[in-house]
C-alpha cells in the first residue's frame, strides 16, 4: 500500500490508502469475509473498464494498524461527453463502501472526497444509500428485483405467477420437441453478437467486446454464459454472475426469432434451475429503469420492485448530470438509434457507452 491520503478528519487512527496490486489480495479477502460483499465490489470491473475505456482504479482501502476495516472500490471515469467522475463501482449496479463501523465508512467517504478534489473531478457517485445529508440521494431512476428460489423445481415453478408460467410452459414445450435447447458457452464472440445487436433494438450502445472479454478473464467459474438455440439457431444469450447463495443473470440478449419460442423465459428458467442445483436461493433480476418494458417484464416474475437509492456528492460541478436516461433529451437519440445499422451501432456505439458508467 502506499501512503495514506491527507485527510482532514478527526478519526486519528485511521489511515486511508490506495489500493495498489501488492496489497489486492488483502483487500479481496476483506471483500470475501464481509457481509455485504458481492461481485459489484470485485477488481474485474475495473480490469474491464481499464480495458475498455483506460480508465483508472484507484480504489481506497482503511487501514487500523495493519489491519484493513474498510473497502472503497473506485473508478476515474473521464468520459469523453460528461467529463470526470469518481463512481463506486462504475459499469455496475452496486459496489459501495464495505467498512467494519462507522467511522471507518465516513474515513472511506472522507478519502473519496479528497481523492475527488485532487483529480478535479465532477462528482464522485457511490452506487450504494450511504453518506451523510451533503451526498445527495440519487432516486427514481432504477428498481432492483429479487426472487427466492425453492429448490424443488415444482414449487419453483408454482411461484411464478399464472400469465408468466403460462409462458415458461410454452417454453419447456419448444424444448421437449427439440426445437429449443439450451448450451453453456464461454465464447464471448457468440454472446456479443447477440447482445450487441438487442441493445441496438433498444436504442443503446453497446459496450467493447473487450470489456467483456476482460469481466470473463477477471471472473472465471463465477460467470455462467447460456446460449438459446431455436433449431440449431442460436436466437438468446444470457450472461449471470454466482454471487455467494445469488446468481445475478446481469446480461441477456433474444434476437426477434426469439419471441416465438420463448427464448428469453427459458433462459431465465433454466439458468434459476442451474442456480437451485448450485445451492443458490435467491435470483437477482438487477437493476431496471423504473417504467421501462424491462422493468414491467420483471415484475411479471412475480419480483416486486425495490427502488434504487445511489449517493453522489459535486465536486467541481455546480449541478448534478442529467444521466437519467429516462429524460426527454435522450428520445431522439434513443429513437435514432434503433434506426442504425447493426455494423455502425457496433462501431459507435461502444465510445458512446463510455459515458454511461
């Protein structure tokens, strides 16, 4: 570790220090022994936005002695359109300080504020409900949903609700015939292609392929890939991340020849009966903008929805960013876009994505 950052804070004896390789095995073993440790604070985010995009880690660890109480995970993201920011943990949907007390978080929070002033950034935002009354709530913007999973495949079943089951039903059916399977994969070409191609659909760039090559590398076993075939024709993909007893589906994209089979339930499906027989009980959705088609085709999984609260404190900036891409301003775009062809969606679309950490 390096020096400790100069913070003006009357907790003496705490030093709060930058993360460097030689102290990251200490700090991902803080991350695996605390209670709120998820795969939203691990390092390969931002492996892969340094991949990507060349952006810095500078994540902060607190120190008591040797003894580390308290994680940070931060990126310097200077995104070519919204300038510079300190986001915890960007490209993700989660990642906020994990501290042992209190005044370990507000030593974190602290080191943040002054990182932030040295690297003149705009704002530091932390993807977590912490901070004090000066790190303004980030609300109404994203929902998070969240299941159990029975272990039995049947009540596994008798939880989803009637319309939604009715479609699984029709799912497994394609499947028994044999004109809907489901593979693992770890080819990250085969997944981008179909990703990349559904955000288009959407309206949104698409990340570098490299990116998530470089999540694949950083994460190993924890990523699970699972290709939809429709008669040999791969038509969806899935990418989820197992988490403790949580597998996370964080990535799917379902071609149009998808719709007619049901692609996308039965990746959903089959990826919650993999979990099950993993040991997981508990299916995270991740996040959705409130109001959005895929934020109503997640409650139709019987999921209630759980706002989102993030905090954010400016910096050099005198107003927050209007980064909601539910604004009005983000229509035309959004509507230009899906007019794109897919080879300049591709193109484009990941110096865009930048922007959107």
């Amino acid at each position: 570790m390096t020096a400790a950052l100069a913070i003006d804070t009357a907790r003496d004896s705490l030093d709060v220090r930058p993360v460097t390789r030689a102290g990251a095995a200490a700090v991902k073993s803080f991350i695996a022994a605390s209670p709120g440790g998820s795969v939203f604070h691990h390092s390969g985010w931002a492996n892969a936005a340094r991949a990507a995009y060349g952006y810095e880690d500078v994540s902060l660890a607190a120190f008591r002695g040797d003894a580390i109480v308290g994680v940070l995970p931060l990126i310097d993201v200077r995104a070519p359109f919204l300038g510079r920011s300190l986001v915890s943990t960007a490209f993700s949907v989660g990642g906020g300080p994990l501290a042992d007390d209190g005044d370990a978080l507000a030593a974190l929070l602290d080191g943040a504020e002054a990182l932030g002033r040295e690297r003149r950034a705009n704002y530091i935002e932390i993807r977590d409900n912490v901070g004090g009354e000066e790190w303004t709530p980030v609300t109404d913007v994203y929902a998070s949903f969240e299941l159990p999973i029975p272990e039995d495949e049947g009540e596994n079943l008798a939880a989803i609700p009637r319309k939604r089951r009715a479609e699984v039903r029709k799912a497994i059916k394609f499947a028994q015939s044999g004109d809907l399977a489901i593979r693992l994969s770890r080819d990250p070409d085969e997944f981008y292609r179909l990703y990349a191609a559904s955000l288009r659909d959407h309206g949104t760039p698409v990340f570098p392929k490299v990116f998530l090559e470089t999540l694949i590398a950083s994460f190993g076993d924890a990523i699970e890939i699972s290709i939809a075939e429709y008669r040999g024709e791969a038509v969806g993909a899935l990418m989820s991340f197992y988490d403790r007893d949580v597998v996370r589906p964080y990535y799917i994209g379902a071609s149009a020849a998808a719709r007619h089979v049901r692609a996308a339930d039965f990746l959903y499906w089959t990826q919650m009966r993999r979990a099950a027989e993993k040991g997981c009980r508990r299916f995270d959705f991740g996040r959705s903008k409130i109001g959005t088609g895929p934020y109503q085709f997640k409650t139709l999984w019987g999921a209630a929805p759980a706002p989102l609260v993030y905090r954010r404190k400016l910096i050099a900036a005198r107003r927050h960013p209007d980064v909601n891409p539910n604004s009005p301003k983000f229509a035309a775009f959004v509507a230009a876009w899906r007019r794109l062809p897919y080879p300049l969606a591709n193109r484009f679309g990941p110096f865009l994505a930048g922007n959107f950490a």
